[in-house]
C-alpha cells in the first residue's frame, strides 16, 4: 500500500514541478509524470518485497 502512497506522491510533485517551470499542463507532461510515478511505484514495491 505504501508504494501506491508513494507513486501518487511522485506523480503530483512532478506534475507541480513541470507546472512551475513551464507555467502550463500539457499532456507530454502529465505522460511523464505518470511514467515516473510508475517506475518509482514498482521501484518501491520491490525494496519493500526484498527487505521485508
């Protein structure tokens, strides 16, 4: 559950990063976001599954 928690997160704070530098959403952008909140989701749930 916490690596949901944790793939959510990433994918807000890199959408508000993308946000501030270039002052519009575009769906480039949001893709991004959401491949990143991805990898870093299953990235969390594997740690999580080798150090449990």
């Amino acid at each position: 559950m916490g690596a949901i928690f944790f793939g959510i997160a990433i994918f807000i704070g890199w959408t508000l990063i993308d946000l501030s530098k270039h002052k519009k959403i575009t769906a480039e952008n949001l893709l991004g976001s959401l491949i990143v909140a991805i990898i870093g989701g299953v990235g969390w749930a594997v740690f999580d599954w080798i150090f449990e």
